[in-house]
C-alpha cells in the first residue's frame, strides 16, 4: 500500500472514530437555568453575585398564605439584605450571610410567609426581588399546592 493510501485510510478512520465517539457524549450546557419546579432569580444576565434558586409559592388557594420555598445565594464577600413580596403587597426582609445561602421553606430553614398571594395553584405569579446594591427587579414564580407529595406538608 502507497505512503497516501496509507494516511487516506488513517484519515477517514480517525473522522469515523471521531463522529462515533461524538454521538455519545453528553449534551452539556453552560447557560444556567432552573432545573426543578421553581423559578431561578438573578438580578444579572449570568453570574449574578446574589440569586435565588428553584423559588416557588406554595399555598392552598388564591388570597391564602403563602410559604415561599427555595433559596437565596450571596456569593460577595458582604451581607446582604434581600427584600422580597408582592408588587402591591406585603414584603419580607431576608439577611443572607456573604458566601452563604439561606434555604427557606423546610425543617429548620428560614420561614418565609407571604399573605394574599395574588394568584392560584397552578399559575404564575409576579414577585419584586431587592437589594440594597443590585436594586429591583420582577420576576414570575409558579403557584403550587399539595398536589405534589413533596409539597404537601409545606401549604400554610
């Protein structure tokens, strides 16, 4: 076999080897996003020093109580006060310590309840996230109940 036979076969080998290995790996993703129930809260397009993660609403009906679920995440090196409600209602003041995260909803986490959630199970409802330094912003967060067993013991 000719010097150029051999390189053309150790080519299309090395494209066949390539190709098939290629159908096997992961699809990876380096865009952040909320992989459960909840909404995933920044103040910045990526990489925001203070975010909220898998923030959901849980409460039997509309106008009830409602125990907010998820959590907050200061990754600066200074506390943060972060304010949190309803555009048009009551609001609540949550420290987060800096490179800490402040869980809200379970057992022996931060107990967050929120009156009149302005929407039903099953929607989406508009929350006004603040801080100090990043100042406000809106963000849409779903309204669940107890359908679902891990948040039955949760509904206020």
């Amino acid at each position: 076999m000719s010097r150029t036979a051999v390189r053309l076969a150790a080519s299309v080998a090395a494209a066949g080897l390539a190709l098939t290995l290629s159908a096997c790996s992961p699809v990876l993703s380096n865009v952040p996003y909320a992989a459960s129930d909840g909404a995933r809260v920044v103040w910045q397009e990526r990489n925001s020093p203070v975010r909220g993660e898998n923030i959901v609403l849980v409460a039997s009906e509309e106008g009830a109580v409602a125990r907010l679920v998820g959590g907050l995440t200061n990754t600066t090196a200074d506390d943060v006060t972060v304010t949190l409600g309803f555009s048009d209602g009551p609001s609540r003041t949550i420290s987060v310590g800096a490179g800490s995260t402040v869980l809200m909803g379970g057992e022996e986490q931060e107990e967050v309840l929120l009156d009149g959630v302005p929407g039903s199970p099953g929607s989406n409802v508009e929350m006004v996230f603040s801080t100090p330094d990043l100042g406000q912003i809106s963000h849409l967060v779903p309204v669940l109940d107890g359908t679902f067993p891990q948040y039955a013991d949760l509904v206020p």
